[in-house]
C-alpha cells in the first residue's frame, strides 16, 4: 500500500471511492451527501485550505482522506479531518489508521497546531483524539452530536481554551453536515 498526496487528476476516482464506502456503510443517501462534499472540496476549496491524501493499491485508489481549514479567532492554526474512507473490501485491516496518522503527521510538518474532527470517539481516540467540549474548542456550527466532537494538539501538552468564534470552509458550512 502506498500513501500520498491526491493528484487532482483522480477527482472522479475519489468521489466515487466515497459515495460507494458512505453509501455501503450508511445508505445511498448518505453516500451522495458526502461525494456531493468532497467534489465540493475538490472543486472550490482554495488548495491552501485543503489537504486531501490517498492510499493506493495496484493502482487503485482503496482509502481517502479530507482535511481542510478551520479559522480561530485566537489565530491558531487548525485544520478538521472530515470525511474519510475505506473502501469496504479492504476494512479492518489497519489502513485507516495509518492513512488519518500519515494525514496528521504531515499537517504538523505544515506547521499545523491543532487537528479537530467529529466522529465515533471509540474509533478516533486510537489516533490521539479525544472528546472536546465547546468551550474549549469552538465549533463553527451547532453540533446535532456534541460528544462527536473531538480535537488532538499536533505541538503537544494539553489544548488551552480557545476563546472567540470558529469558521469552517464553505463547502462545510452547512448546518445538515453538524
Ligand atoms: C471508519 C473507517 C475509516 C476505519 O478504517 P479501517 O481501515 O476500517 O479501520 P482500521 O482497520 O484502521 O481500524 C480498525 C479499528 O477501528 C474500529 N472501527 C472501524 N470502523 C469503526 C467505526 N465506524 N466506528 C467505530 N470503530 C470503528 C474497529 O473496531 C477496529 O478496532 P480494533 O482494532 O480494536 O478491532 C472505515 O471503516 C470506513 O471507511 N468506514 C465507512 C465510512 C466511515 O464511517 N468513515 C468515518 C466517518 S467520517
């Protein structure tokens, strides 16, 4: 398995690769919310804010993952993982975590501090999240699930409050995605 930076020439491969997983695991609905959110991403998400990585075996596109940026008011720099995949055949196997720790390893080579995400704390916390609540991490939108929300610092030591409000990107900034 290799791990890499996405090559925009494989947009079609990705969100299909997402669309198929979501829909697989949470129903055709969901599959095409969440293709119809990385397409966005990939399309109108200034590439400063985004960092988008693959997994491929033989050639094949397996895995997928989404970071993009998050504003503080307080001027940290943050970034949130959503959303990723792995292609359903080849779940259960590790590949998960090591793309979401190769993800992260590079946005600290970038500098980044702070990574957040929004998801299952069973299966984020094997990747150094932990449950965060609002008053200590902002979240851009009101959150439907607030014991999904989670963050890990990429300098080390505790996460201090952050005071004032957060932005998302745009392609996020809807509320049915809270
Ligand atoms: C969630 C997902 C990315 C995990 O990737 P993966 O390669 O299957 O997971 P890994 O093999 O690295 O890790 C497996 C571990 O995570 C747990 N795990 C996997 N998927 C999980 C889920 N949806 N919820 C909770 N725990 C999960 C497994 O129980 C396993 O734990 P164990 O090692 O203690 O047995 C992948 O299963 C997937 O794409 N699922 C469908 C889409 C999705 O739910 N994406 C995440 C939300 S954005």
């Amino acid at each position: 398995m290799e791990l890499s930076i996405y090559n925009p020439s494989n947009v079609k491969e990705i969100e299909q690769l997402f669309i198929q997983t979501f829909s697989d695991s949470e129903g055709q609905s969901e599959g095409e919310t969440i293709g119809h959110l990385v397409r966005d991403f990939m399309n109108s998400t200034d590439s400063n804010n985004l960092y988008c990585f693959v997994a491929k075996e033989n050639e094949q596109i397996i895995a997928s993952i989404f970071f993009t940026r998050m504003i503080f008011e307080s001027g940290i720099s943050a970034f949130i993982l959503a959303p990723v995949a792995v292609h359903t055949d080849h779940q259960g196997k590790g590949i998960g975590q090591k793309l979401i720790n190769f993800g992260l390893n590079t946005l600290k080579e970038n500098g980044v501090e702070l990574a957040v995400t929004y998801g299952d704390p069973n299966f984020y916390s094997k990747v150094g999240f932990t449950v965060m609540t609002e008053k200590v991490v902002p979240a851009p939108l009101k959150l439907e699930y607030p014991e999904g929300w989670l963050a890990q610092s990429l300098v080390g030591g505790e996460i201090e409050p952050i005071t004032g409000k957060s932005h998302c990107v745009e392609a996020l900034n809807k509320p049915e995605l809270w």
